[in-house]
C-alpha cells in the first residue's frame, strides 16, 4: 500500500499533496435477551488524497485499490483545490512538520487475526444468561463484544511514510430492571487498544453483573431531590466531564470560533486541584496513536495544568493560524472523510485523596455514580444524566435513590473543587464532532458543588 501510495503522488507537481490508505477489519456480536441480535464480520478498505493548492484545500476517496483510481482521485482533488480557491475567505497555510518514515503497532498478547473468535458469541451468550438469572427483577439485558482492526497509511509530498496498525477490543451491558412498578437501567463499558487478551483482563461479565446489580438497587428507589448540592462525582463522571464539557472548548478550530478557553492562555479556570491533559500516547488508550493523520507525532498535551490554561489540541493548519507547534490532534474516522481536531484521550490527572477523604466532609449531599451520557455546549455548559444518587449526610453514604439530570457550567464546577481522588480510571467513548471517532476519557473522583435536577 505504502508503495503504491508513494508511487502516485510523485506524478503530482506543485502543491502540498498527502494521501492516506485505510483497512478496517471489524467483528462484533451482540446478544439481547437470550437471542443473537446482531453477528458481523467486515472489512472496509480505501484510499483517499488531499490536496492544497494556493491556500485552498481539495479532497477525494476511492474504494478501488489500483494505480489508475488513485490516480483519478488525485486529478479530483486537485481540481477541487483549483476550483474551490474563489469561494475561500481565508488563505489556508499549514506548520511546518518534519516527515516521519516508521512504523507503530499495537501492543497485543493475543491477535485477533490468529485467534478463533467464535468463543465471543459463545461468551456473550454466556453472559447474557447469567445477567438474567441474578434476579428476577431484570427485565431485559443486551451483551456486546468488538473488535475494530485498523491498518492505516501515511504519505506526503514532504517525504513522510509512515504504517500504524491500530487495535481495539471492546464490550458492554445494557441492564433494565424492574421493580414495584417502576424501571431503572444501568450501563457498563470495558475495553481499550489490545488484543483479545483484554476480554480476560477486564471481563464484560464483571461489566454485566455490576450493571445488573446496580439497576436492582436503583429500579424501586425514588428520584433524588433537585437542588444544589455538595457532591462526590464518580470517576467515571469526571471522565465525561473532562471530554465532553471541557475538551471540546480547547479545540483549536473551536477555539478560533469563540469558545470558552478563547484567549485564555495564561489564566485561571479551574481549582489549583486540576490539571486537564489530551494524551496520544497513553499505554493502551483508546484514542492513542503514535502518528496522527496528518503524519504528525501525537504526544501528551497539557490543556490545564493546575487551574491555568496552557495549551490547545491543534491540527498543521490551526498550528500555523495560532504560530505553535501542531500537537498531532488530526484525525479521521476513515478514508472518507478529511482530518479535523479531534481529542485522543482526554483525563483530569488524578490527586492525593481516597473516596473516603472526599466524602467525610460532605454534611448534606450525593455520591453521584455511573454517567448516563449527555451534551455540553462550547461554552463548557452541560447537562449529564448519572445512573444512581447515593445520599451523604455528616460524612456517611445512606439511601439511593435513582439516577437525574446534573448541570451547570463546567469550568463553574472546576473552580468549586474541595478535593481530587487518586483513582484514576479511564472510559472507552465515541466522540461525534462531525464525524465518529474514538476516543479514551477519563479521571478521578472529585468533591465539588452542582445542581442536581430532580423532582
């Protein structure tokens, strides 16, 4: 692939040319309720070229892998770059990078290439079955397991060559109970870049009965009352707090349209407590990769680092608008699409405090766990749903009650941290900025002040 990449762009003169060339070998199994849902095994392979003439971008793709459709896709491109100029409004020019010739692959004790994979749907199956029997109050369950196998290729007209080879394993559980009347569900996730050993490590069955446990206690609890609260926020909240309230407003292209973190560089958003990172080249992270798609090497990015603002995430074209260094955050979900700034994995870095610091000077709260999802604005404004509510009154976990709504504005929420846990987890996540990607999110658990909406 790499040769024939290689090969088609030194027939193209004049501007600065890149192509990359994708394989994506995907399998997946999903069991509900005792029965197969969804069993897929595919393979997506293509080519796409990008092109930039005068200030002005070209783009095409192709899933035909010879020498004359790379060809025609190159043609296209730079006709779109030529034809596109007079629409423009704002010259585009691109840091310089030196070209990288190497390679990067994914750390795996077990391959999925050279691995049996029907005994996933046999777990799965198994799983799903053992959910349903822990009580009588489930009332419906979905297992799934994924494997996302990923070659990607790298050329430019600079010199840079470059082979990555990308892995993820993955799974989940999605648990509704039942209970006087009244429904709950719970959700858990496993997985990160690595081979099938994963599945051994951090087994979707403990994801499963940990959910399934969870939506039992919660499913006849009452709603928490609404109202501003001290709170603990779950790690695994804080990881959705990181990414979605916060990372996304350091965006360099959102930064450059208004975003909170606009000219903020140098001052204080946050507690002294937090520092805010973009990681690339975190061990086994979801979102990690030693090159992005632009060929740049990826590395760890300090957004916050102890309440000031130091840093964005950059592609070469926000790098050279900005005068920093690009911080390899291009990326692309596939062939098709074009490279924009995107988070790799994006965590809160954790403290010195154990849960039980955080929680003993809590007199009158909630101990928020399990994140339900949400969406934040790039303002850092936010509203999250959390699965479960545990009441603190004087420093001691008492009642659950069922999962609401939390909002506010996150650097608000930041700037009210009384304490940062020291376990650390990190999150598996699916940004959807334009186009999918995946990313890593995640933290510690933190004492801090919101509002809570509930009845």
């Amino acid at each position: 692939m790499l040769d024939l990449l290689e090969k088609c762009i030194s027939h193209i003169k004049g501007g600065f040319v890149e192509m990359r060339g994708q394989s994506r070998r995907v399998f997946s199994v999903r069991v509900k309720d005792g029965r197969i849902d969804r069993l897929m095994r595919g393979l997506n392979e293509g080519v796409c070229s990008r092109i930039l003439i005068d200030g002005s971008w070209g783009f095409s793709s192709t899933t035909i892998i010879d020498e004359e459709a790379i060809m025609k896709i190159l043609e296209d491109a730079e006709a779109l770059a030529r034809s596109s100029k007079p629409a423009k409004r704002r010259r585009v020019e691109i840091a310089q990078v030196e070209p990288h010739v190497d390679s990067y692959e994914t750390e795996m004790k077990m391959d999925p290439r050279s691995e049996d994979l029907e005994f996933l749907v046999e777990e799965a199956l198994e799983v799903d079955k053992e959910t349903h029997e822990y009580s009588k109050s489930i009332a419906s369950t979905s297992i799934g397991f994924s494997i996302v196998d990923d070659e990607l290729y790298y050329v430019n007209s600079e010199g840079a060559r470059i082979g990555q080879r990308i892995v993820r394993c993955f799974g989940d559980a999605f648990v509704i109970a039942r209970s006087e009347g009244k429904i709950a569900s719970a959700y858990e996730s496993r997985g990160r870049q690595g081979g099938l050993e994963i599945f051994r490590e951090t087994p979707i069955r403990d994801a499963a009965l940990e959910a399934a446990e969870r939506a039992v206690r919660i499913a006849p609890k009452r709603v928490v009352p609404g109202g501003l609260y001290d709170v603990v926020l779950e790690n695994r909240i804080v990881g959705l707090l990181a990414h979605e309230a916060v990372g996304h407003t350091a965006e360099a292209d959102l930064v450059y349209g208004g975003s909170y973190l606009s000219n903020k560089i140098g001052r204080k958003v946050a507690s002294e407590m937090i520092t805010l990172v973009d990681d690339g080249r975190l061990p086994s992270g979801f979102g990690t990769m030693k090159y992005d798609d632009e060929g740049v090497p990826t590395e760890k990015t300090i957004i916050i680092e102890r309440g000031i603002v130091r840093g964005f995430m950059h592609s070469r074209e926000t790098a050279r608008q900005f005068n920093v260094s690009p911080s390899g955050n291009a990326r692309a979900w596939s062939f098709e699409y074009d490279p924009i700034i995107r988070m790799r994995n994006t965590y809160i870095e954790p403290g010195d405090w154990t849960l039980e610091e955080l929680i003993e000077d809590v007199k009158d709260g909630y101990f928020l766990r399990g994140d339900g999802g949400g969406q934040a604005d790039f303002n850092g404004e936010f509203m999250f749903t959390v699965q479960e509510a545990v009441k603190i009154e004087n420093g001691e976990l008492k009642e659950s009650y069922r999962g609401a709504a939390i909002s506010g504005n996150a650097f608000e929420v930041l700037n009210k941290v009384k304490g940062v846990g020291r376990d650390f987890y990190m999150l598996i996540g699916m940004c959807g900025k334009e186009q999918p990607n995946y990313v890593g999110l995640g933290g510690p658990s933190l004492r801090t002040e919101l509002l809570i909406g509930g009845q």
